[in-house]
C-alpha cells in the first residue's frame, strides 16, 4: 500500500511573515529614498549653472550609481 500523505499541516506563523515582510518594506523604502536623494543633489548640481565636462560627468555619474544601488537593492 502506497503511504498517504497528511495535507493537514500546521498553519503558517503569520506574525513571523509580518516581522519579514516589514523589514524588506523597510529596505525598500531606505533604498527608494536613498535614489530619490541622489536624483535630488544630481538636480541641484545640473541647475546651478556649472554646465563644464567636469560638473555634467559628475552628474551622471551619481544618477548612474544611485539607478546601480536601487537595481541591485535586494
């Protein structure tokens, strides 16, 4: 005889979930911020007239390495 299986496990330990789930709400939110940061200061750099190679390499150097972190944010 084949061995049957029991499906009536144990419920899941949904305050357990809610802690994780919270955390990674809360990386996310820090990872999004720390994006909209870098947008900001790259905004200010653009708009404050310094429109030399230097200052516009620096600007898109910031927006690409903040796009990197948030991309690669778990």
């Amino acid at each position: 005889m084949a061995a049957r299986i029991d499906l009536q496990g144990r419920a899941a330990d949904a305050p357990d979930m809610e802690v994780q789930a919270q955390a990674a709400m809360s990386i996310l939110a820090m990872t999004v911020q720390g994006a909209h940061d870098a947008m900001e200061r790259a905004n200010v750099k653009a708009l404050s007239g310094d429109a030399s190679p230097a200052a516009q390499a620096d600007v898109i150097l910031e927006l690409s390495s903040a796009a990197q972190r948030l991309v690669s944010s778990p």
